[in-house]
C-alpha cells in the first residue's frame, strides 16, 4: 500500500504555440511539470509516474531524477492517459492524480485534499473550486444532499449545469481498486470523443461507492496552463509566492513587483534587495548583503555583509564583505574572496582574486590567479589571448600592476612585484622587482614655439 501520484503531460499544448511541449515551458524557472512533481513529493507521495506522450523524449529529459514514466502514443483522453498507468496501481494504493500543466498547486492543498479522502472515506474526491467565469472547465454537479453526483464538461454540459460555477481542479485523490476497476467502464460516447477521467466519478459513485468534492482553495492555485498569457499569470503568482517567503524570512525586498527571483535560490536575512534585480538558478546569497538596482545574479554564491551594485555574476563565487560594481561584469568561473573590491566597469572571467586585492576600474582580467592584497589600477588588461589559444596569468600576493598596464600571458608577477604604469609586460616579473616596460619619456624644450614660428 503506498501513496502515489499520477501526472499527466501527455497533450501537446496546441494553443502554447510552441515546439516544445507544453509542462517543460518554466515557470519562475521551473518546468511546470517538476512544480508538480515537487510539490507531490513534499506532499508526501511515495512514487511519481508521470504519463508522456507528444515529444515525449524531450520531456524525459527534463523531468526530475527518480519519476517512472509511462508512455501515451496517441492522446485519447485523461482517462485513456490515466489507464497507460494501471500496471503501476494497486488496489490498496491511494492514488493522486494531477495535470503537468498545473505549476501552482501546493503540497498543503495536497495534503488537505488527501486527508479529506482518508477522513471521509471517500473511493473518489475531486479537488474543486467556485470561480465566477467557469467557461472551459468541467462542473461539478451535486444532488439533493449536495454530494458530488458527477463532473460534466463544458462541451457535454446543458444549459443548466455550465451555470454551476464549482469547477473540476483536474487534481483527485482515488482509492486504487476504484479507479483501476471504473477506468475498465468508461467509453468515448461524449461531444469530444474522448475517455474522460472524470467519468470515473459517476461510475464509482454507482457502484454504491462514496465519492467527494472537496472545495479547497482558489482559482489562482489551481490555474491550468493552457496559453502564453496564462503561463504569465502562472508566473506573476509564482513570483509573488517567492518573494513573500523570502520577506517572511528576513529578506527586505524594496520593490516585489520588479524583484525577479526563481525557485530554489536561498537569501540570507537582513539582505535587501533593490529594484529591477534578477537572481536565478540555485544561487546563494548571504546575510546582511546589498544587491544593487538592475543586478543580475545566476547560478552563483555570495557570502555576507557584500555589496553588488548594478552586476551581472554569472556561474560565479564571491566572498564575504566584498564589493561588485557599479557595472562589472563576472563571467564563469569568477572566484573572488574576502573584502575584495570589484568596481565600475571591470569584467572577470575564470579568474581567482584572492582576499583584499582590489580592481576599482576599467580592467579586463581573464585567466587569471590573482593573489592577496594586489592592487591592479584602471585600465590594465590581462591579454590572454593569441588568436588562437587562452593562456594564463599568474599574479602573486602584495603586486602592484599600474595603471593602463597589459599582461601579457603566460606570464608571472612575483610577490610584491611593481608594475610602473602604462608598460607592457611580456617576461615574468621577479619578487620585488619594478618592471617598466615602456619607453622614456623625452621633453624637447622650446618646441611648440619653435613650430608655431
Ligand atoms: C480537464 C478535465 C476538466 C477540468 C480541467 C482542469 C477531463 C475530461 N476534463 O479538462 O474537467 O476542469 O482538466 O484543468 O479530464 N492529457 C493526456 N492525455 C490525453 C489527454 C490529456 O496526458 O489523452 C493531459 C494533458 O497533457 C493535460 C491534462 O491531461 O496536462 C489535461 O488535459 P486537457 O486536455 O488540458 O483537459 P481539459 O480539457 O483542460
Ligand atoms: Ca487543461
């Protein structure tokens, strides 16, 4: 006996217009078929089987680790789709059952809906709710009692029933003897042709089993994604969702509507968070730090009490008490340690800068060691490249690189070697030696009146 979930992600999504299939299109960037699958799982379910169909194997591809699939060659209905999975079901299991098109829907409103199952001993329980435009959904259709009599949908309903404004989630919980025994009785006698699901609802039912609709949340939960303008909607909910649980833990966020962060990223409390700013793909940001208007922050870690002003770190590390920007750029594999200073307009790319070394402006560093307490001045450039090949930097503790210098790689600056500025350095620099490469400046008295004559 255990507890599993269903997802169905068959359809191809036609109104999506897209090549791709409709659940791997993201949601705060998420697929929308691995929201449902993480919120099942932290709902407690057991085992996933998510039913593919269109693109399937593009699909597969993108799921999260450790679901079964089952195949659908050709989509004839939810409960078609649902039946490709009956090897998996027995009949002691509970089986929820959810579309991969639903990227809203929490692992509380799962539980409830489970417990209200298990509570009311139902064999069936539809998870509904009341939304003043029902227009495309099914209806919920109760007796006398106002028990769950059956689900109609929209292009088999009468006049009267498409009134009912209680809509079918398209999320159930079903016992598994139920559902296994009433998808053998469903047919396709129906305006779509189609097997429907939700006519094992009525066949239960008339089996003199009890089934449930439970009303147990809001529209802007259990949303399906059909189009581009509902996976937007889908978005702006999801990223409102976000930010709130980043405020509630500590988080001050200037301004939620233009604060763009995706799921799975941690923030540190007592960081704020500016305007305009986008943080993405699992990244880490410490206590105490301050991500400046318009940064940009992807798959990367910063340490506490740093300041990024006006950034784009990319794949990147940077430490504690630091500071980025404004306008510098930290490409892949950018490695910057402590009480480090990053300023305007200095790009990093696949380079350490170990503690205390400091690159205020305008320079290129690229392929680069960069050791502690250096100070590289405005405009020097780390030439690492041929034309053909990259080559490396290497850049030890206590140097000092002047202004308007270019590294010429590979090449080797010493500890506490000193660079005069604006020279060219194409040999290793010795420990505590001044390299100056450039040539001597020449005055040439009384020049401009000897020209102006
Ligand atoms: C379905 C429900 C409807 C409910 C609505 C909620 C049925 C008959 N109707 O309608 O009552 O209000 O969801 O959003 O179940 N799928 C397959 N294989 C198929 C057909 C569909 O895997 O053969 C998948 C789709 O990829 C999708 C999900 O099932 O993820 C729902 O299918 P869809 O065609 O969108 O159903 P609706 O018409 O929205
Ligand atoms: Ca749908």
């Amino acid at each position: 006996m255990s507890f599993k979930a269903l997802i169905l992600a068959a359809g191809k999504g036609t109104r999506m217009k897209s090549k791709y299939p409709k659940v791997i299109h993201k949601v705060c960037g998420k697929e929308m078929v691995n929201h449902v699958i993480g919120a099942s799982k932290n709902a407690g379910v057991d085992e996933v089987i998510t039913i593919l169909g269109h693109e399937a194997e593009i699909v597969k591809e993108k799921l999260e680790k450790g679901t079964l699939t089952v195949m659908q060659t050709e989509q004839l209905g939810t409960g078609h789709a649902v039946k490709m999975a009956k090897d998996y079901i027995d009949d002691e299991d509970t089986v929820l059952v959810l579309c991969g098109d639903t990227p809203l829907i929490k692992e509380e409103t799962i539980k409830k809906l489970f417990d209200y199952h298990k509570d009311n001993k139902y064999h069936a329980t539809v998870l509904t709710t009341i939304i003043e435009n029902p227009t495309g959904y099914g209806r919920i259709i109760r007796d006398e009692n106002d028990d769950l009599l059956k689900i109609v949908e929209q292009k088999d309903a009468t006049y009267k029933e498409k009134e009912t404004k209680e809509i079918n989630s398209g999320i159930y919980c079903f016992n598994g003897k139920s559902l296994r025994e009433s998808l053998e009785l469903i047919d396709n006698n129906n305006a779509q042709n189609e097997y429907y699901l939700t006519d094992t609802i009525k066949i239960i039912r008339e089996e003199g089993n009890k089934v449930g609709a439970f009303n147990g949340s809001k529209i802007e939960e259990l949303m399906g994604v059909n189009s581009r303008v509902e996976l937007s909607k889908a978005e702006q909910i999801m990223k409102q969702r976000i930010n709130e649980l980043h405020m509630v833990n500590g988080v001050t966020i200037i301004d939620t509507t233009s604060t763009y962060i995706e799921c799975d990223v941690e923030i540190g409390n007592d960081t704020i968070i500016y305007p305009g700013v986008m943080i993405s793909k699992n990244s880490k940001i410490g206590s105490n730090c301050t991500i400046g208007m318009n940064s940009k922050i992807s798959n990367s870690k910063i340490g506490d009490n740093t300041t990024i002003e006006n950034s784009t770190i990319i794949d990147s590390e940077v430490g504690e008490n630091t500071s980025v920007g404004p306008y510098a750029y930290l490409r892949p594999n950018s490695k910057l340690g402590n009480n480090v200073k990053i300023g305007d307009f200095v790009e990093v790319k696949n380079a350490t800068i170990e503690d205390n070394s400091k690159a205020s402006h305008l320079s290129y560093i690229g392929d680069a060691h960069v050791g502690k307490d250096v100070n590289i001045g405005c405009g020097v450039v780390f030439v690492n490249y041929d034309g053909k090949n990259k080559h490396k930097s290497i850049v030890k503790d206590g140097a000092f690189i002047g202004s308007n210098s270019n590294l010429v790689a590979p090449v080797t600056i010493n500890e506490k070697g000193y660079i005069a500025t604006g020279s060219t350095i194409t040999k290793d620099v010795p420990q505590g030696a001044l390299a100056v490469a450039r040539k001597r400046q020449e005055n040439k008295d009384g020049w401009v009146e000897r020209k102006n004559r």
